[in-house]
C-alpha cells in the first residue's frame, strides 16, 4: 500500500467516525415508555460504529508512517528521494 492509499483510509475512517456520532445524536430515540422509536439504533451499534471509524484511521495513519525498505522515497527515475510531502502524484 502507498500513502495515497494510507490518505484514502484515514479519511474514510474519519467519515465512518462522523456517522456513527451522527446516529448516536440522532437515530437512539426512545419513546415515552423507554421502547426504541421505529427506525432507531441502540447505543451499541452507534458506538460500534464509532470504533470501527477509529480502526480505520489507525490503519490509514500505519500506511502512511510504516517504514519502509531502502527504495522507499527515491524517484523512480533516479537516486532524488522525494519530499516528506510527496505522495507519489504525479499531474
């Protein structure tokens, strides 16, 4: 995996992460006798959510800050190792 794809993971962690906080706001209604409203989500689910978004920007940040071998960082052109900035773009 590239860090591009590291990018990618962090901000779909972070997206999964704002959902789960979206349904935990909105979606665990109660009714007045304590039954869940209908199409409500209990608390679990909406915190498992949370944690899986969590996950996935753990991953995402491991891609992008895991070490890599001796040709990590070089251009494949030639021997100029690339910026700390550079994702491997190329426009």
């Amino acid at each position: 995996m590239t860090r591009l794809h590291g990018q990618i993971l962090r901000l779909s962690g972070i997206f999964i992460e704002m959902l789960g906080v979206f349904a935990l706001l909105t979606m665990t209604r109660t009714g007045p006798d304590g039954s869940p409203a209908p199409g409500a989500i209990s608390q679990r689910v909406a915190w498992a959510i949370i944690c899986a978004g969590f996950g996935v920007w753990a991953v995402g940040n491991a891609v992008i800050y895991w070490r890599r071998g001796d040709r990590a960082g070089r251009d494949r052109q030639g021997d100029k190792p690339r910026g700390s900035e550079d994702l491997g773009l190329r426009l």
